[in-house]
C-alpha cells in the first residue's frame, strides 16, 4: 500500500519525454519550414527570371517590329518614286509616238487618206497637249514631295505657285480644265495640311520640327488651327512633365507646390515667348494665350488642392505659403510679358489658404486647451519662458499652457512667406485674436466665483489651475498681460518685418492687397485692440470679482448703503453736530487702504509691469464708482423723499467722491472716467437732497474745502492719526460698517500704514498709464 501511494505521488520516470527527443522533433519541424520556405524562394526567383526574360523578349520583338516598320516606310516611299518615274517615262513614251504618227501623216499625200485611224485619235486625245504638262508636272512634284514627307518643301511650292499663276489667282482662263486645275491644287494643299497637322500631333515632335509645320500651315492661311494645335502641344508637353514628377509629392510634401508652379509657369512663360515669335503680335493670338495661361492655372491650383498634405497640419500650411510665394513671384516675371495673372490666381488660392488657416488654428484651439495632454511635444522657449517665468504661481499648469499657447502660434506664423503675410496677413492676425479670446476665456475660468459670460460654458471642463489668492490672480493677469503687450507683438511684427524685407527686393511688382498694404498700420492698430478687448474682460472680471468682495459681507448684505449717509454711521459723520466730516466713511477709507495692499501685493508679484499695476487700480477706482453709479437699492433709499436727508448726509457723500477722485491723483492713475462717474453721483445726490425741500448751496462748502480735506484724510489715513476720532479698518477681505467707532489710534495705524510711501502704492509714471496702444480712459 505504500508503494502504491508514493507510485502516485511520483509517476514514473518512463512516462517523461527527454529533452534530446524534444530537441529532435523541434529540430525537425523547424529544418522542414526553412526547406519549405527556400523552395517557394526558389521557384519565386524562377518566377521573377521568366517575366524578366518574357519582358526582355518582348521589348526586343517591339524593337524587330519597329525597324520592320520603318523599312517597309522606306520601300513604300521607294516604290511610289518607281511608279513616278515610269508613269513620266510612259508620257515619254506616248509624246513620241503621236510625234511620229504626225510626220507619217504629213507625209502622206493623198488628200483622201489623211484621215487618221479611229484607235490613233483615241491615243491623242488620251495624251496633254503641251499647254498643259507644266502643271501636270507640278502636282506629280508635289505629289511626290508629299509622299515622300517633304512638307516643308511641298509648302514652298504650293505658295509660289499659287503666287504666280494666274488661274490660281481667278482671274484669266476660266475653262472647265482650269478649274479642273484648280480643283486638284486645292486637294494637295488639304493633303499637306493634314500631314502638317499629323506632325504638330505627335506626342514626341521636336521644337524645330513643330515650328515648321506651323510656319508651313500659317502660309496656307490656317493660323488659328495652328495656334490651336501649339497650344495643345505646349499644353501636353506640360501635361507630361507633370505626370512625371507627380509621384514625388509624397516624398517632398513642402516643396511640391514650389517645383509644380515652376513648372506650370516656366511653361506659360515659353509658351507665350514662342506664340510671339511665331504668330508676331496679332491681339486674337495673344489673347487665346491668355487664356490658356488661365486653365492652367485653374488645373494648377487644382493640383495643388488633391495632392497637398492634410488641411490641418503645419505641413500643409507651409507648403500653401511657399505655394503663393512662387506663384506670385512667378507671376510678377510674367507681366514683362503682358500676362498679368495674379489676381486670378489669389482668388483661386484665397478658399484654400482660408481653409487651411481655418484647420490650422482649430488644431491650435484644440492643442492649447488640451489640458491632460503632456507638453513633450512642445520645446521650451528660452526667449518665452524668460518672459513668463517671472510670474510667482502655486502651480506650473498656467505657464505650461500659455508656453503653448504661444508656441503654437509661433509654429503657424513661422511657416509664413512674405507674400503670404502681404496676402493673408489681416486673416491671420484676426485669427490670432480669436485664439488669444479662447485663451482669456480658460484663464476668467481660473478665477473663483461664477461669471456672467455665456461664451466660457465650452470651456467649463478645462479647467486645469484655480487662482484663490490675489497674487495667483494678479499672476495670470501678468501673464496675459505680456504675451498680450510683449511675446505677440515681437512674434508678429518680425513676421510682418520679413514681409517688407522682401518688398524692398524687388518683389514690389506684385499684386498687393488693399487690406494689408494701404492700411497695414490700420490692420495692426485693430488687432491690437481686439487684443486689448479680450484682456480687458479678464481685467474687468478681476476688478468686478475684487471689489464685489470688497462691498459685499459673507451673508450676501451690502455694507456701501444709503443708510451711512442717512443715519451718520459712517466715520466722521457725526448725526448730533453740525460740524462738518472730518474723514470719508468707513467704506471709503477701506477702499483706500486695499488699493494700498493691492499695491504691494501688485508690487512684488508684478514687478516691472508698473503699466499694468497703473491699470488695475486704476479700474478697481472706476469700478467701485461704476457700481456706486449702478445700485438701484442704494438710490432707491437714499432719493426716498419720506427718509430725511440732512446736510451733513449730503456732505459726507460729497467727501467720500472728492475722496475718491484724490486716491486717483494720490496714487498717480488720474482718470477723467473716474471724474465723470463722481460727477454724475454728486449731481443726483444735490437732486435728492433739492427734492426734500433743501437748498444745496446753503449746505455744502466750497469745492476747495473738499479738495483739501480729502488730500489732508489721505495723509491722516496714512499716518494712522484722525485727530479725536479714528476708524478701525479691518484687515479682513470684508468691513462690518456697523462696528461702533473705536478711537484706538494704535490700531487703526496697523491697519492702514500698509504701505509707507506713494513710491510702493503706485510706482509708475502717468505717461505709462495714459499710453494710447492699452486704455482709452473715454471707453
């Protein structure tokens, strides 16, 4: 049992296969395949060996053939120079013997026997007389010129003669024999036209031999069928050449439409050499020219179209630019020729270069939104990331997508000729602003809280970065900011350089385009303003999100109400006195101490975009005044004629704009929209306080009081002292207005010295802010 049980637990050694029989039988299959395998090698290359020597029989039978052919043409023309010869010796022949008959019958003397044989009659009347064997004689020349291919002589002899006979001519012997005459010349001259037009026929005829048979047919009165069938030979040569280099499109995709056009114009331009000096300068030849030149283009183009790379590559669009390149530089040769083809070609090219812009740049749109794709494929740039990687952000996504963002548009305008930019210039700029749109639309998708733009819901799954903090939001703003004023600019306009480098080199001959070249300044002002159009919503989202947060608290409640001016909650504004404010209220105050910490958060994340800084305070300002301007609820209490209004309340909102107005003078942003705005705020305010049945002369000081008191509140909000009462500003993003005033000087200097000097509240020169290429202060 024992046994038994470790026999199961152990099978035999007998029932294992060794390995040496296993490596037999691999061994063995293995040599049957590789024997198999070289005998179908073998027979193929038997195979291959017979179609070659069957190819090789056969070029050598149609090489037998064709010299048989060309020794039977020889015998034909021998025999039919025989058959000449002896129909002329039979003439001989006939002459001499009528000349015999006639002797004989002189001869005879008998009066009676002079009649002539019946057969002998038959025989002269057979024969010319002498008057017409010159001509006979002629047409058997011709005849046999015309056998044996001598067109060019047979044509020289056909127009001498009907130069000089006068039956030719139609005027003299007008018998049935001159016509008859006439008749068989006009059938060698159809006879020699069509030998003419079999040689302008042939697939392989020479250029010597080709001038010939059009020489010959123009003498015979054919000019337009000659110029016809130069044209369709001209026409086929080129049709060949193509033909052949076709096939190596695929190998040269860029350069196709280079070599293609030289052909096709290098042809139209011999073309219309040759026509002149051959047909001389007659306008109808000249003009059946033209339009010759004028399908071929077509089929040109066409070409071009079917065997370009796919409308949505880089390669396709270089290979469209250097396509316009050479044609219209080609096209510019020609118009020493009176060929003036360029605008016919720009028009046929203009659909597909549009199409392949418009592929382009949607390949563009996807590549830059492509947020989960990796940026290997994109090589940086020291000259953009030097630029970009100022930008202090928390995450690296935001300056891998805006590298790409200019990366790709720095691949589409670098495969750009100069005459594609003169042509097509104003397309591409109008598409680089609406890719630079797309890219501050993904940006305003980074910024925290919702947004009022329909257009961003097809960006609402690309969102790859979010900007909680100002300086992360103020980063992107500088990012946009110098693609937008520094990386586009220096790429296009050293595209747009190149364009007029070439102008200077002679290429000034060509077509240009209104668009481009009149109003090329005008073209560029307008991109950049679209630019400028599309940064400003992201600015403004800033500024509106900036200062929402500023006025509005956690729960939803506004804390810039009427009621701190109807009640005196606001500071300075004491409800028991008639003194007048002292400082503007506590919204006002917090507004200037934000711009103050806006200012140095601005300072350090921006650096040396002083214009920039320049332009967000001085929006946040216009923004804050804009929605003060705005608020119906606010107006809605405060021109509320059942709520007094005393003149303090009025005072105070008089101080709180002059206030406003001086912050913009102080930090060195003036605006006059931010005049405008207050302007229209006080106006409506005297127009609430007149309808309560007060007089605003009698309540308000002079303009200079406000003035001074609103400069000297700037300079006590800066020094942290306000005299006897002193606002707490908080440090926290939102101001409880409803906070009782505190006189705790201490802390309301820790809270507004945020900065120590107008230097770090706002750095830059007015002449920056005010700089017509960024902001209108009219917009």
């Amino acid at each position: 049992m024992e046994s038994s049980e470790e026999d199961d637990d152990f099978p035999s050694f007998e029932s294992i296969t060794p390995q040496s029989k296993i490596d037999s039988v691999h061994q063995s299959n293995t040599e049957k395949g590789i024997r198999k395998l070289c005998c179908e090698l073998l027979d193929l290359k038997d195979a291959v060996e017979n179609l070659c020597g069957d190819k090789q029989a056969k070029f050598l039978a149609f090489l037998r053939i064709s010299e048989e052919v060309i020794e039977m043409e020889h015998e034909l023309v021998e025999l039919q120079k025989h058959i000449s010869s002896q129909r002329i010796l039979v003439q001989d022949l006939m002459t001499g013997v009528c000349c015999e008959l006639e002797e004989w019958n002189r001869a005879n003397a008998d009066s009676g026997e002079s009649q002539l044989d019946p057969e002998i009659s038959e025989v002269e009347d057979s024969l010319p007389n002498e008057i017409e064997d010159p001509k006979t004689l002629f047409l058997e020349k011709i005849d046999v010129l015309l056998a044996e291919h001598k067109v060019e002589e047979a044509s020289e002899a056909l127009d001498a003669e009907e130069r000089n006979s006068i039956e030719l001519k139609g005027s003299g012997d007008t018998s049935s024999k001159a016509s008859a005459y006439k008749s068989a010349f006009l059938e060698r001259k159809v006879m020699l036209e069509d030998q003419l037009v079999e040689i302008c026929e042939r697939p392989l005829v020479g250029t010597a031999e080709l001038k010939m048979a059009l020489s010959a047919l123009i003498k015979l009165g054919k000019g337009p069928s000659a110029h016809q069938l130069f044209l369709k030979c001209y026409g086929s040569r080129l049709q060949k050449k193509i033909e052949v280099f076709l096939p190596s499109y695929s190998v040269c995709p860029r350069t196709f439409p280079a070599t293609l056009s030289r052909l096709v114009f290098s042809m139209i331009s011999l073309t219309t050499k040759e026509s002149g000096l051959i047909f001389g300068d007659n306008p109808i030849y000249a003009n059946r020219v033209v339009q010759w030149a004028e399908w071929e283009i077509e089929c040109f183009v066409r070409l071009v179209k079917q065997n370009a790379p796919s409308s949505e590559t880089v390669s396709a669009l270089r290979a469209a630019s250097v396509c316009v390149q050479d044609s219209l530089k080609y096209c510019s040769m020609l118009e020493s020729q009176d060929l003036k083809l360029s605008k016919l070609l720009l028009v046929l090219l203009q659909p597909y270069i549009e199409e392949v812009l418009e592929l382009n740049f949607r390949r563009a749109r996807k590549t830059v939104f492509d947020f989960t794709g990796v940026d290997e494929s994109f090589p940086p740039s020291p000259h953009i990331m030097s630029h970009l990687s100022v930008f202090p952000t928390s995450s690296d996504n935001i300056l891998i997508h805006s590298r790409r963002f200019m990366y790709i548009i720095e691949e589409i305008l670098v495969q750009l000729t100069p005459l594609a930019v003169l042509h097509f210039g104003g397309n591409v700029l109008t598409r680089i602003s609406q890719l630079f749109g797309k890219y501050i639309d993904a940006l305003l998708r980074s910024f925290p809280g919702p947004s009022d733009d329909e257009s961003l819901s097809e960006l609402k799954d690309i969102i790859a970065f979010r900007a909680e903090t100002d300086s992360e939001q103020l980063a992107l703003l500088g990012i946009a900011f110098t693609i937008l004023d520094e990386l586009l600019p220096s790429v296009v306009m050293k595209v747009w350089s190149s364009k007029s480098e070439n102008q200077e080199d002679g290429n000034e001959n060509i077509v240009p385009n209104a668009s481009t070249t009149e109003f090329l300044p005008h073209l560029l002002k307008e991109w950049r303003r679209h630019l400028l159009h599309s940064f400003d919503k992201l600015r403004d989202y800033f500024c509106r999100q900036y200062v929402l947060n500023f006025i509005y608290s956690r729960e939803g409640k506004t804390q810039l109400s009427a009621q701190i001016y109807l009640s005196g909650n606001g500071q300075g504004l004491n409800q028991d006195s008639d003194s007048l404010p002292s400082l503007p209220s506590l919204p006002f105050q917090a507004l200037f101490a934000n711009l103050q910490q806006l200012a140095t958060v601005a300072g350090d994340v921006l650096l040396g975009k002083e214009k920039l800084q320049k332009i967000l305070l001085s929006r946040l300002t216009e923004t804050v005044v804009m929605w003060l301007s705005d608020e119906q609820e606010f107006w809605g209490v405060f021109e509320d004629v059942s709520i007094p209004l005393k003149p303090i309340g009025l005072q105070q909102l008089y101080l709180d704009m002059y206030f406003t107005v001086e912050i913009t003078q102080f930090a060195g942003f003036p605006s006059r929209h931010v005049n405008q705005i207050t302007s229209a705020i006080t106006a409506r305010a005297i127009s609430a306080f007149s309808s309560r049945g007060n007089d605003p002369q009698s309540a308000l000081p002079p303009d200079e009081w406000f003035v001074q008191t609103a400069k000297t509140a700037i300079s006590r909000l800066l020094m942290g002292t306000s005299d006897s009462d002193t606002s707490e500003i908080e440090d926290e993003s939102h101001l409880d207005l409803h906070d009782e005033i505190i006189s705790d000087s201490d802390d309301a200097a820790s809270s507004l010295t945020t900065v120590e000097s107008n230097e770090s509240f706002a750095s830059a020169s007015m002449g920056e802010l005010e700089s017509p290429n960024f902001t209108d202060p009219e917009a």
